[in-house]
C-alpha cells in the first residue's frame, strides 16, 4: 500500500514545476543510509517520473566527483558524482546543480540519485523503482498513471 495520492504524469507540466515534498526521502546503499531527509524538492515534468533532490545537509554518503555533465534546458548544467557509502561505490550514481538556472535557483547544492543505482530508495512508505531508460533520474512509485518517458521506444519524444 502506498501513502501517496494518485499522479497522472502526463499532466505534469511543462516546462517542469518544482515542489516541496512531504514524504520523508531515504536513500540506502551497502547497508548504510546515503541520505535521510523531510526536505526534499522534486522536479515534475510531463510524462517523467518525478526526480527526487535531496538537500547536501542530509547526505551522509561521500560524493566523489565524476567524469562528464549534461544540459537540461530548464535547469542548466548538472554534473555526476560516485556515491561511496556502506564499502560500496556506486559510479555516477547522483547529479547536482552547482548554479542551476533562475526558476530552479533553490535546486543549488541538492542531490539527486538514481534508484537503480542504489541499493534501496523510499518516498514515505513507499520503496521506488528507477524510470525507464539509462538517462533519466525519476522515482517510480506504484501511485503513477499514463505513459513514462524512458522505456524502449520512448526515451527522446
């Protein structure tokens, strides 16, 4: 059962919204916590999975910075981080934004993580599973509906 309310990601919107979460966010990797946290904002765009990004107060994993950057077109350019914790390295497992763009300023500093590259991730009660594809960074959560970006056939529409 899952404590979340029912989502269609196809009306999400775009260009993208940036919310508060109210779930508290946990993030596990080799037996440890990586992160733990009530404070976390999420990206919502449409036909995405949302992207969960954690304040770097509450990561307790040790961030190792990471070969290459990507551009997103609303918030600028992220760079990758391994994620040590727990005798585990997980490589390019998370991203931030140094100095995202204006309408996504209050992402600066925040982690995001991909699920699939940790052992465990939680929205509330809820464990996530990663969004389709080897690129994108959204939490699927069992109380999505409609179509989501990332699975063969879907990843560049």
């Amino acid at each position: 059962m899952t404590d979340l309310a029912r989502e269609n990601v196809q009306s999400y919107p775009r260009p993208p919204r940036l919310e508060p979460v109210l779930q508290r966010i946990r993030v596990l990797l080799g037996g440890a916590v990586v992160a733990d946290t009530t404070r976390a904002l999420r990206v919502l765009e449409t036909h995405h999975a949302p992207t969960y990004y954690l304040p770097p107060g509450d990561v307790q994993a040790t961030l190792r910075p990471a070969p290459g950057h990507s551009f997103c077109e609303w918030k600028g350019v992220a760079r990758y981080v391994d994620v040590i914790a727990g005798g585990k390295t997980a490589r390019r497992a998370a991203w931030t934004y140094d100095r995202p763009m204006a309408g996504f300023a209050a992402l600066a500093g925040h982690v995001a993580f991909y699920a699939g590259l940790m052992d465990e991730a939680w929205v509330g009660d809820t464990r996530v599973i990663p969004q389709p594809g080897e690129f994108y960074g959204g939490w699927v959560t069992p109380n999505l509906e409609g179509r989501i970006k990332g699975a063969p056939g879907m990843q560049h529409w």
